[in-house]
C-alpha cells in the first residue's frame, strides 16, 4: 500500500489593509468593552455583563425573558447567564419565575431595585458610549458603519433592514 503524502497547506498572510481593519477592530473593541466595564463597576458596582442582562429585562414590556432567550442575546453560554442571573438574584436585581407551560423553563424578571440600578448605570453607560466611540464619527459615518456590520452579521446594527431586504 502506497501512501501519498500531501504538501502542507500554507496561510496565505493578510494583507496590510485587512491586518489593519482585523487587528483595529479587535483592539477598539477591547479597549471600549475594558473601559465601559471598568467604568460602570466603579461608579455603580454593575459590571457591563450584568448591565447587559438588566438592559435587556428592562426593555421588554413584561420585564422578563426566558432563561434560554437571555443567554443568547447577551451572548453568553446558557451556564454563564444562569451564573449571572444566579448573582444578580443575590444582588436582589433580579427574579426567577416559573414557565408555566415548560416545566424545565424559567422567566428572569427585572425586580425595582434592578431597574433603579439599571436607569442609574444607564446614564452613565451611554455617555461613556458616546464620550469614547460615537462621538469621534459624523451622523454619516456612524451610518456607514451600522451598514457595515450588517454586511458582516444581518441585523448586527440593529436598525430594521430596509424594503425588500
């Protein structure tokens, strides 16, 4: 029995311009998220992550979401959230309820104390948004980038998709 071995498989390396976006990116994102995180747990002992959690409580008309619907929209493993939320429960920032038609599932709920705690850290939340990232671009190009994370990821930006897309 012959064995043909193939050759190795070679990288071919990025380019000065996409090195350049890749790696600004990667960097702007992770100082924003330090800084913004940092920030919040020092003015109001509210880790961004836990934020996030509370932001996405406090803008449903019911205040709750499934346990499973959490975790995904602040993208964290369904463990991790049940950690976080597990915490946040501590805090009394949230609650858990029962699923009344899903014996297995629960509805984490905002309590006041966490949408007080939420409205709080919002303020500062969104100017330290716009002190650090929207303020450096015009309207114009804020849009542009909106149109360019959805290139990236549908939907990324938010903003409805336009008719017929």
């Amino acid at each position: 029995m012959s064995l043909t071995v193939s050759p190795p498989l070679t990288a071919v390396p990025l380019g000065t311009a996409e090195l350049g976006a890749w790696r600004g990116m990667l960097r702007v994102h992770a100082a924003l998220i330090r800084d913004l995180d940092a920030e919040l747990e020092r003015e109001h002992g509210l880790p961004l992550s836990s934020y996030e959690v509370l932001l996405n409580l406090a803008g449903r008309p019911d205040a709750r979401m499934r346990m499973s619907e959490l975790a995904d929209s602040v993208l964290l493993s369904r463990s991790g959230c049940t950690r976080l939320v597990d915490r946040l429960q501590r805090e009394g920032l949230v609650t858990r309820d029962e699923c009344p038609r899903d014996a297995r599932g629960a509805y984490a709920v905002i309590t006041e104390a966490g949408l007080e705690r939420f409205r709080a850290a919002q303020v500062t939340h969104l100017e330290g948004v716009r002190e650090r990232f929207t303020s450096r671009f015009s309207e114009e190009e804020l849009e542009q980038l909106g149109t360019l994370w959805d290139r990236i990821v549908p939907g990324a930006s938010g903003r409805e998709p336009a008719c017929g897309g």
